[in-house]
C-alpha cells in the first residue's frame, strides 16, 4: 500500500495510526443504524481536522480505524475527538445508548504504521554509520 507523504514548508510526513476501541462492556451496539451513523461521524472529524480514513471497518463491538495525520497530531487527540463527537451524537440520537453508562471504554489500541516495516528502518539506521566512513 503506498501512500501519499504530507508535505508542508517545514516538514514531509507520513504518520499512521491503526486505532481499535470498543463499547463500554463490549456491547454490540454498532449495528443497523448505529453503525452508518458512526461511519458518518468519523469521515466527517477527520475531513474537519483533515486527516485521512485509510481504512475503516466497524464491527458490533469494536472499531478499526486506519487514519493519516499531520505529524503534529497526537493519537489520543485522534481518539478523544472521535470517541467525544460520535458518543454525544449516537446517545442523543439513539435513545436506547443511554442505557450504558458511556458509549465507549477509556481505553484503546494504537500502533504506528507506514510505507517501510521497522525492520528495514532498523537496517538503514545501523548502515548509515557504514555510509559515513566511506
């Protein structure tokens, strides 16, 4: 998958993140509905904070998020927009939400992701002395 690096007159980036989070009690509440209208919610913060919806896939009970951010963009600030703006929405507007007592756990997943595996990034850093000397 190749992707696209953000450019601006100071930097160029590529910043990744794969979030997961849940339901509180892992509910499966995102169904029907629910899920169209959290799809919605999430497309519409990130095109505002123009981030990148890579990948999306939200299941009953959990959310995969693949997203692409400036590199000042933190993954908690990703998270707490998402999970603020979706939680107020879906309760107001689907009354039996209210029922939990928040929509979403505290807690979530994230790893970092990007063209190259660490690996090769490892690799590169440990030759660059080699490069040097020569």
């Amino acid at each position: 998958m190749t992707q696209q690096y953000r450019r601006n007159s100071h930097t160029v980036s590529l910043v990744n993140y794969h979030l997961v989070w849940i339901p509180k009690r892992r509910k499966k509440v995102l169904v029907g509905d629910v899920e169209k209208r959290l799809r919605q919610i999430i497309w519409e913060v990130c095109q505002e904070k123009d981030w990148i919806v890579i990948a999306l896939e939200i299941m009953s009970d959990h959310v995969h998020l693949l997203v692409n951010v400036p590199p000042n963009v933190a993954a908690h600030e990703v998270i707490k927009a998402i999970k603020g703006r979706s939680s107020r929405y879906l309760r107001q507007e689907f009354p039996h939400l209210l029922k939990l007592p928040s929509l979403w756990t505290h807690s979530y997943f994230v790893s970092t992701t990007g063209n190259v595996s660490s690996e090769t990034i490892r690799k590169y850093i440990e030759e660059q002395r080699h490069h040097d000397t020569t």
